[in-house]
C-alpha cells in the first residue's frame, strides 16, 4: 500500500513489484536474490525508496528494476535515498517515447551495473555526492547522466556509455574509466575524465574540464561558450571552438619530464571566434611539454611555460598557420618549430622575454613571421625560406643548410647572423634595412647578400663575410670589413659604400668589386672619412672619394689588382 513502511528480506530468487513508494532497507540473505521492480506507470509516476537496496556485493538483490519490465507502456522516475547493492539495475523505459529516470539522493551509492531496455533511453541522475561502482550504460547509451551538483563530488569508477553526459551545477564529477557519449556538459564545474573520452561535443561554460589525467586520449571536440578551462594531460583529436571572440583556456599540461602531446584538429577557428590562452606546459609548475599541433591556431595569447630547466615546446604541423602572439613565462626558453609552410601571425616573444629558439625554413618550405621575432636562436633549419615581416632581435640567426632568409622593408637584425657550413645560407634585404651585428664568420661565409633595392638603403654596422653580395639599384653601406665580392645584378646599377667615421677608420675589402655604378669611399655630406684596403678588382663607373671637412679618405689597391673606374 501507498507509503508502506517496513524492511524487505529476499531469500530466494523471488520477485516484488512496487507500486508505490517504499520505506524500508530490502536485504538478501546471499549474493544475487531477489528482483525489485519499480513498476511506475503509463505517466512515468515518481516513487521513492527510502533506505538501502542491498547490504554488500555479497549481499545484494540480483535485478532493480526501474519502470516495468512486463508492461511496456510502464515508465518510472524513481527516487532512491540510500545505498544499492543490485547485480544489475535496469532502466525499462515507455518504448522510444519515455525515459525511466533513476534519481539517487545526496550520500547515496550504487554497486551495480546500470542499463538501458532501449537504445539511447534512461536517465541517471545523482542529487549530490554518489560514488557509481559498476558500468553505466553498457549494453546500449543511457539518454542522459546527470551528476556535479552544485557543493557536491560525484565519482564514477567504470565505464559510463550515455548520449548526454551533463555537469548539472558547479560541483565536481570524477569520472575514472572510459566515457562515452554525443555529448559532454562540464558547463560551470569540474569534470575529471581519468581515462579515454569519446564525444562528438564537450561543451564548457565557466568550469574546468580536466583530461586523461591518468592514462587514454580524448575523440571530441571541445566547446567554449564561457571562460571555462581545458587542462589536457593527453592527445586530442578533434576542434577546440569557441562561441565568441577570446573565451576559454587551454593547458596541455605535460609533466615533470617534457611529455609529447599531439592535437589533430584546430585551436580556435578564426580571429573573431578564438581562445584566450594556450598554455604549452603547466603555469607556475615544473611540468613541461612538447605540443605538436596538426592544425590552425587562433588565440589572443600562446604562452610557452616551461621546467626548471627545461623548455616547452609547440610544433607546428606543415601547412598550419598561428595566429596569436607567442610568448614565454621564462627568459631565453621555450621553442617553436615551424615543420613546413606556415604563417605567424602576431608577435614572437619579447625583448625581456626571448624564446630559446625559433626553428623554420625546413627544405622546400616557407615560414612566415608577419610580426616582430625575439628569440635567443632563430634558426634556418634546412633549405626553405624564412620571410620576416617583422625585425628580428637575438643572439644568434642560423643557416644549418643552404635557406634563405628575406628581409621586409624598413625591418631590422638585430642579431649575429651565421651559417653552420661555408657557403651556404642566403639574406635578401628587401628595402631600408639595417643589420648591426656579424654577418657570417672567417672559414664560414654566407652564400649570398642580395641588398640594396631600388630606392632603398641597406647597411651593415660589422664585419660581414659572404662569398657574394649581390647589390639592386639602391645603396648598400658597410660600415666595417666585407670578406666577400660585390656584384651588380644589373651592371651600371647600384650603389656601394664604404661609410668610415668622423676619425678616418680602416676598412678592408678582401674580394673583388663588380660592374656596380658607384663606389663610395666614405660617406658623402655626413664629415665621415675612411682609409679602404682593396684587395681585389674594382669595376664601377664611378669612384668617389668622400672627405671629412679636413681630413682625406684614402682608397689603398693591393698590389696586382686593377681599378676600371672614373675616380
């Protein structure tokens, strides 16, 4: 009868079929006695059971039943407050039309395998805190698991197979074994998922989702509508998206050792729809990482955060672009590699915080920095092409084969450039340019300098050593020793000079000069004079010989070389 309050004993395989609500703990005598069925109605009538289902694993009924399992237009939400000991708790459902709900009271826990009747139908709700022991949905997708309630911790500790899996509240859900599901709501709380996740969304509000934080990978793409977190202990194949401009944050987190992570999909989809941070590496821990990402980024920041002394690393599929600036919580460490054609657009490091390393110009390939590069090492690593629509600040830029790298107008080198082999690697100045540091070193020339554009004005403030500076139209100032020929791509063309100082320097030239128009030794209308040592042929059209108000420029030929010049 209605609200019947009394205790249950099942001794044998027997059955009881509830119609109303119950008060009472139901108990077995031995392991796996005993079917309970909630048996609801055509409505999906609410009953409650107010106590425990079951004593131990030893002690438990062998099937709960929730809605009729002997009429089919039965369906039930039922209530339970208290613990469940079942072999197998089923969800029997109004066909297709109507989901049974079983509904588990704050502190109750279930020990049992919990299915559907009906593909895709059920629902699983937890009130509050509840540990599930056993697997939940295995033999066909629940329609919904509803757990996370607001204050409340929600563990599951096998496998949940269910079509929608919902954060309710900002509580946290822990979720040990594999999930699968169409869709994931973390919404505003915290989801662990421990082992493999399989979705088709996860969607994310302001909470957290943190993934394979023990073992597996993830198979979904994730979805932020709010500021919520992404923390990713493993690899990821799918889209990270967002709903707006600069929402959410993502954290490979790595570990202690420089773990490698692997993205196959987009972060972000455009400039208007992009995360707000991605983290390489966990913020203010030891942990590190190597990220490699076989797709598009779209953030307003990338920071590489790093080991104690060990540095991040993201890897840039080819054919993928960047579109975020790049950063380092760490001076003179984390990398980027740029493995093919790609493009970057938005600055990389600082000039407080340089990254370690930037690596591109892979054979064949082209990689593009539409802003300014601060890196200690910016390396040219095969025989590709580094374009730099921004200056360049460093140590160190490196040929290690025979790349080329090109200059935009008015941008800047502010770095010791260098080939690792003689006679390789090549630097186009674009336009109005200045390099104010070595350029090569003596055993270890640049191939080719192509400088001096029409109109335009490129100088170097040191030595520079290449086996052949190609000169445009426009000037090219050397402002110490070449060790190197000059060639005029077009003869009669362009302009060379040898700037000197207000005291009348040396500079040497160890190379010939060739078909230029103009050779200027010192500079004209600026006081600076200069004592040349040419050892090597000059042919220019003209020969200027640039003074200081009192003082002469001087232009000294090794003996056995040839002037074919107007001086």
């Amino acid at each position: 009868s209605a609200g019947t309050t009394d205790a249950m004993n099942f001794s044998q395989a027997g059955i009881v079929l509830l119609s109303d609500d119950f008060t009472g703990n139901v108990t077995s005598s031995a392991d796996g006695l005993g079917t309970l069925t909630v048996i609801g109605n055509s409505g999906g009538k609410e009953q409650t059971i107010t106590g425990n289902i079951g004593t131990s694993t030893s002690s438990d009924i062998n099937v709960l039943n929730i809605g009729s399992n002997t009429v089919p237009s039965n369906y039930s939400k039922t209530v339970v407050t208290g613990n469940v000991f079942a072999n197998s708790t089923v969800l029997n459902n109004n066909g297709t039309t109507n989901s049974s709900t079983l509904y588990l009271s704050d502190g109750s826990n279930i020990t049992s395998t919990i299915t559907t009747v009906d593909a895709n139908m059920g629902i699983l709700t937890l009130a509050g805190s509840s540990t599930i022991t056993g697997t939940v949905g295995s033999t066909g997708k629940l329609a919904e698991v509803n757990s996370g309630a607001t204050s409340s911790t929600s563990t599951f500790t096998s496998t949940v197979n269910a079509v929608n899996v919902t954060n309710t509240g900002s509580g946290t859900t822990i979720f040990k074994d594999d999930v699968t599901a169409t869709t994931v709501n973390v919404n505003a709380g915290t989801t662990n998922f421990e082992k493999n996740l399989t979705a088709t969304s996860t969607n994310i509000t302001t909470g957290t989702g943190n993934f394979n934080t023990v073992s597996g990978t993830t198979n979904s793409n994730i979805v932020f509508s709010g500021s919520g977190t992404a923390n990713l202990y493993g690899d990821i194949t799918g889209n990270i998206v967002t709903t707006s401009d600069n929402l959410g944050t993502v954290t490979f987190i790595g570990d202690a050792s420089g773990k490698a992570q692997t993205i196959n999909g987009n972060i972000g989809s455009s400039i208007t729809t992009d995360v707000n941070v991605l983290n390489i590496g966990e913020s203010g821990s030891s942990n590190y990482s190597t990220v490699t990402v076989n797709g598009d980024i779209f953030a307003k920041s990338t920071v590489l955060n790093n080991g104690a002394t060990a540095s991040s690393e993201l890897i840039l599929a080819d054919g993928k672009n960047i579109t975020s600036t790049i950063t380092t919580a760490d001076a003179n460490m984390g990398n980027l590699m740029l493995n093919g054609t790609s493009t970057v657009s938005g600055q990389v490091g600082t000039d407080l915080k340089k990254l370690a390393n930037v690596n591109a110009g892979a054979d064949g390939k082209i990689g593009t920095f539409n802003s300014d590069v601060y890196a200690t090492n910016l390396n040219v690593t095969g025989t590709g092409t580094v374009n730099l629509d921004g200056s360049y600040k460093g140590d160190n830029l490196t040929f290690n084969n025979d790349g080329t790298v090109i200059l935009a107008n008015d941008k800047n080198i502010d770095s010791i450039i260098k080939t690792d082999n003689h006679g390789t690697g090549n630097l186009e100045l674009s336009g109005n340019s200045t390099i104010n540091k070595v350029v090569g070193e003596d055993g270890k020339s640049l191939k080719n300098i192509t400088a001096g554009a029409a109109g335009k004005v490129s100088s170097f403030e040191d030595n520079v050593f290449a086996l052949n500076t190609n000169v445009s139209s426009g000037e090219i100032k050397f402002e110490k020793d070449l060790t190197g020929n000059i060639i005029a791509l077009t003869s009669n063309n362009g302009v060379v000079t040898f700037v000197g100082d207000v005291s009348g320097k040396t500079q040497n030239i160890l190379g010939n000069i060739g078909n230029i128009n103009t050779l200027n030794i010192g500079e004209n209308g600026t006081n600076k004079y200069v004592t040349t040592n040419v050892n090597g042929n000059i042919n220019a059209t003209n020969t200027v010989l640039n003074n200081g108000t009192t003082n002469n420029s001087e232009l000294k030929l090794t003996d056995g070389k040839d002037i074919n010049s107007i001086v």
